[in-house]
C-alpha cells in the first residue's frame, strides 16, 4: 500500500510541508509545519498550517503525528498549532536535546529542559512506528545539525536539510553543532538506498536556470546528478567545497525567533509579567 502525499510549499520560507496518510486506515502525519511569522512586525499567524488541517479534512484522514526532520532555522514550526487541534504527538530525533543545550544558554531561556521533554516523543536511529497500515522508519542523518532525521515510508524518504534537488546541492554544516565530514557520511548513507527510492526535499530555492519549484527527487537522480555531492565525489573534496561555499553565506533571516520556538515544539517563549511575548536578539558588540 503507498502513502497518499500531499505537499504544500511556503514561497517565504522556501519550505515544503508534507501531508502524509494512509488512504485505507485514514491516518496521517505532518511533516515540517510552517508558522507563518511576519520578522517586521513580531505578528503570527496560523494560515500556512490551517491549510494543511484542511486537505486533512478534505481526504477524511486523523493527523496522528506531527513529525519534525530536526529544529528548523529558517522557520518557525506550527507543530504546536497542529497539536492542538488534533491531538496529534510532536516527535524529533533524540539529539534535539544536544540543540537545546547548545541554544539554551545562547537565548537565556530558563524555561527550556534541555531534555527533550517539550516533545512527544524523541526518535531513534532506526526506530520504527505505524501510521495506520503504514510504516515509519527513522533515519539519523547529522551534519547540518546534530539532530537531523529523516522518515521513511515505505519508498519515500522525507529528507529534511540533509540533500537538496540535485541542481542545487546540499545543505549548510556551518551552524553550532554541524560538520560537514559527518553531513557527507549522512548522505552516503541515504544515497545507500535503492536508486528508485524517492526523497522529498525540505526546501527549494529554484537552482540557476530553473524556472519552477522542485522537491521530489531519486536516490538515483541524486547520485547521478547532485552538484556538491554526486558518485566520485570523495569525502575530502566535499568537506573542502562545502565549507568554503558555507564561508559565503549569510544568517537565515528568521535564523534567532526561529530556533527559540522550534526547540521549545512550537511553543513561544512565556510571556513576561506584563503579558507580553518577547522573542530575544542576542547582539554582539564589535571590538
């Protein structure tokens, strides 16, 4: 039985959020919600996500999961939104808990465990669990961050950050806690897979050249065709290109409210005692 996919792209944060369901079962998971947040105005808003509830209502499906590739930092996540109006479990791989002790100190947020208790559940390397009829794999794939997954169903792969279309490459390993050594034995290991397997991307920005959107891709494909990382390229020459392209690449716009909410689930910070939510900006000085 294959899973009914449905993906909805977000333009303004190039992200690609998967519905995933058993037709037969009527069960459903939530891959990678966006939280639709305004960076000039601090104002929130749950359309992108809503949309996503509703194409779940439409195919008459139960969202039982939402299940998070690692802690985004280009996007806030709506995991919190989608949980609330469905019951659903919020699962990450289990390193989130490195995440948080990297970024916990950084924004002083004294309300963050530093456990992982803020999710539902916290995944393994090869753990498996159902979605109805279906089953979901978990893949431990670091290097972007230390807590990057990826989900397979049956012959899709959901490979958040890790790999891109093959036109446009791979992803960065310059955040805290990324390695581009390790982010290269990850996609060996995903590019291990049957070459028909399919990858559904996290993200698309449109490779140079290329007029539309694109997020589904092969196993195959990937190894043929990836610009950074295709067969007979060596773990050294990829480590020496991906650091110096990551040397040139500015912060994601939403890098600092987006890691703030997307560690604590999907929550925002409490609010202070005047009721008020305040997402924080950590400023360094230049000497």
């Amino acid at each position: 039985m294959a899973a009914t996919i449905d993906a909805f792209f977000d333009e303004a944060t190039f992200t690609i959020t998967y519905l995933v369901s058993d037709p037969v079962q009527r069960r459903a998971a939530v891959i990678d919600p966006v939280l639709d947040y305004d960076h000039r105005s601090g104002k929130v808003s749950t359309a992108s996500a809503d949309r996503v509830l509703a194409k779940a209502a439409e195919r008459g499906v139960r969202i039982d999961w939402v299940l998070e590739t690692h802690a985004h930092a280009d996007h806030l996540t709506a995991s919190a939104h989608i949980k609330a109006k469905t019951g659903a479990n919020v699962a990450i791989g289990e390193h989130i808990v490195e995440v948080q002790k990297i970024f916990k100190p950084v924004f002083d947020a004294k309300d963050v465990s530093a456990t992982g208790r803020e999710f539902d559940r916290l995944l393994k390397d090869g753990e498996r669990f159902a979605l109805g009829g279906l089953e979901v794999e978990v893949m431990h794939l670091p290097g972007h961050t230390p807590a990057d997954v990826a989900y397979r169903i049956g012959d899709a792969v959901f490979v958040g950050d890790t790999i891109f279309m093959p036109d446009y490459g791979t992803a960065r390993a310059d955040f805290p806690g990324g390695n581009a050594a390790t982010l290269y034995r990850s996609i060996r290991r995903l590019l291990a897979l049957p070459p028909e397997t399919r990858l559904f991307m996290c993200h698309d920005y449109k490779a140079p050249g290329r007029d539309t959107y694109a997020w589904e891709t092969t196993v195959g494909e990937e190894r043929a065709k990836n610009v950074h990382v295709h067969d007979g390229i060596d773990e050294q020459t990829f480590v020496t290109r991906r650091r110096q392209r990551d040397a040139t690449l500015a912060a994601p716009v939403l890098l600092l409210p987006s890691i703030q909410v997307n560690i604590r689930a999907g929550h925002l910070p409490p609010p202070d005692p005047n009721g008020t939510i305040y997402l924080r900006i950590p400023v360094k000085v230049a000497a």
